[in-house]
C-alpha cells in the first residue's frame, strides 16, 4: 500500500475553518427546509405538491454535498502519491569565494576577530543566496581549493567551520595566489558566461606579480569583489597557542608590536578594474544587501541537473470526484 504524503498541510486551518462553516450552512438549510414543508403541506401529500420534498431524496442530495466538499478540501491539502525520480534543471551562478587565513586575520579590530567576523558574514551571504554554486578558497602565501563549487551548502558550511586558528598560515597573503587559482578553476568550464569571486581579507598584500593577474583576470571576465575587514586604526596581531590561547603580539625586527591595517587601496583598484566592486565589512547586515543586489545583475548559467525523488501530485482525481458529486446532487 502507497504512503500518501500531504504537500498542503498549511492549508489544513483553512479546510477545517471552512468546513465548520458549511456543516453550520447545511444545518440551517436542513432545519428550515423541513420547517418550510411542514408549513406547505402534510406529510402525505408532500411528495405530490412539493418537488424535492422525500426526505430519502434530500439525505442523498445532503451526503452528496458533503462527500463533493470533503474531497474538495482534500485536494486542497494536495495528496501525493506515486513516488518518481525526476531531473530537475537548474540556474544559477558560479561564485568563489575566497577568505584570507594569514595570521593577521586573527587581529581584533572586529570582534571576536576578523576571521570570525568574516566566517559570520559568509554564512548570513549565503543563506540570502539561491541556486549558486559557491566554492571555498583557502589562500596566504599558497591558495588551497577547501571546498569545489557545489549547490551543496550544508557541505560548504562543513569546510567553512572547519577554519580556526589552527588553519591559519604563518606565512604572508598574495592576493594573485587566490586569483590565478580562480581563473584556473574557471578556465576548466570556457562556457561559463558569468565568474564571480570573492576576495575576504584585510589587503595586506605581498604579491609580485598582482597588475599581471589584474590584467589576466579582466580578460578573461572574471569579476573579482573585494571584502574588506578590519579598520584603518588597525589592531595587534596576536601570537596563539595550540589551544587557541593568546601568548602574546607580532613584533617587528625593532621589538614593536606590529599593528595591522586595512588596506583599502588595494582592494578598490583591484575590484575597479576586473568590472568588481569592493565592499566595506559593517556590522549590519548592509555589506551582504549591496552585494546581493549586484549579483542578481548577473546572467545566470545552466547548472547541473540533479535526480530528485518526487511524489506525484493527485489532487486532480479528488477535484473530479467533488465535481461528480456536486454535479449529481444538482441534477436530483
């Protein structure tokens, strides 16, 4: 025997509403119709005088009224049964989105620290997102795929956890690593109309070579938008244990404590000039509006279909009884 699932249980306060309602209609109906035909005519003659006077005519016509209704509000919970695998084909875009792990991530400046804060945004960005396939990149001084594109989020948030101070790089960050790693990454589906990245760090920037993937990347169409995290007062850069204990601060060849910087110069030429925008960290949720609103602008791509197990809709054959029954409680 077939499960049968009910896609419309929402409506179900509606169904019941409406059908204490109508039991209420019919009761009237049937109370004044038989104080109507006692006022009219004997019970012996009723049948001669009054059309529809049986009392066996009336309870057919009444249940007949009552099955039609009771099925009408059943399709309106839409029954499902007969369960079939279906490729469904989806839209989307590819977005990369890639956080910087050097150790000036772990500066203060936003609470509790800035790869925290940026961990925060990420997920509030992606749950105010639909049918995007949104891959991980990991980059310092080298660039670590962490999680390939996937529509999957619950993976993605999977990887996206996993960063702590235990991940995080001891060496520099070099924002080409990340780039060059994307256009690869894109380079691989040359179909592709639209390729977003998103670069989250605080712009302390030691590439050699970043106006060449500059170039490279505005070539090749891929739209590079910048997060920037942190402030221009800056923070200390905190030494931590293996537990995740501060120890001390970063200091400098003189023995001064380094202060950590946003560098926001960077980051605007660099989302400028690849058709980008940067984009200012706040703690509302603003930053995560303005870049939305800029994505949607973007041409969507042909995802891959995936096969979902579906329950077929049936409520049409409970709308065809109702008709049936109200059609012959209107003929007798």
């Amino acid at each position: 025997m077939q499960s049968i699932s009910w896609a419309g249980l929402n409506n179900l306060a509606l169904a019941l509403s409406l059908s204490f309602i109508v039991f209420i209609f019919l009761l009237i109906r049937w109370f004044k119709t038989a104080r109507a035909l006692d006022r009219l005519a004997l019970k012996k003659w009723r049948d001669l005088l009054v059309h529809n006077a049986s009392l066996t005519r009336r309870i057919i016509k009444t249940a007949l009224f009552l099955i039609g209704f009771c099925f009408l509000m059943l399709a309106l919970l839409r029954p499902q049964w007969d369960k079939k695998d279906e490729l469904v084909e989806q839209e989307g875009r590819d977005l990369l989105i890639a956080v910087d792990i050097s150790r000036s991530m772990l500066a203060q400046d936003v609470k509790p620290n800035r790869l925290e804060f940026v961990k925060k945004k990420i997920k509030k960005l992606l749950c105010n997102l639909s049918c995007e396939r949104v891959g991980l990149l990991l980059f310092s001084g080298e660039t670590v795929l962490q999680c390939p594109l996937t529509t999957d989020y619950s993976a993605f948030f999977m990887f996206l956890d996993g960063l702590d101070v235990e991940t995080i790089s001891s060496g520099t960050t070099t924002i080409e690593g990340a780039l060059s790693r994307a256009m690869a990454i894109f380079e691989s589906m040359p179909t592709k109309k639209t390729k977003l990245i998103c670069l989250f760090t605080d712009g302390e920037d030691f590439s050699t070579n970043l106006a060449g993937v500059k170039s490279k990347a505005e070539q090749q169409g891929l739209s590079v938008f910048t997060f920037g995290v942190g402030t221009s007062r800056g923070a200390p850069i905190p030494i931590v244990d293996h537990k995740g204990a501060c120890v001390g601060f970063e200091k400098d060849d003189k023995g001064s404590i380094v202060m950590s910087k946003l560098n926001e110069e960077i980051l605007k030429n660099l989302s400028e000039q690849t058709g980008g925008k940067y984009i200012r960290m706040v703690q509302s949720d603003d930053d995560i509006k303005q870049f939305i609103s800029i994505v949607k602008s973007f041409e969507k791509d042909s995802l891959e279909g995936r096969s979902v197990s579906r329950f077929q809709e049936q409520y049409p054959y409970f709308i065809a009884v109702s008709f049936i029954c109200f059609a012959v409680e209107w003929l007798l």
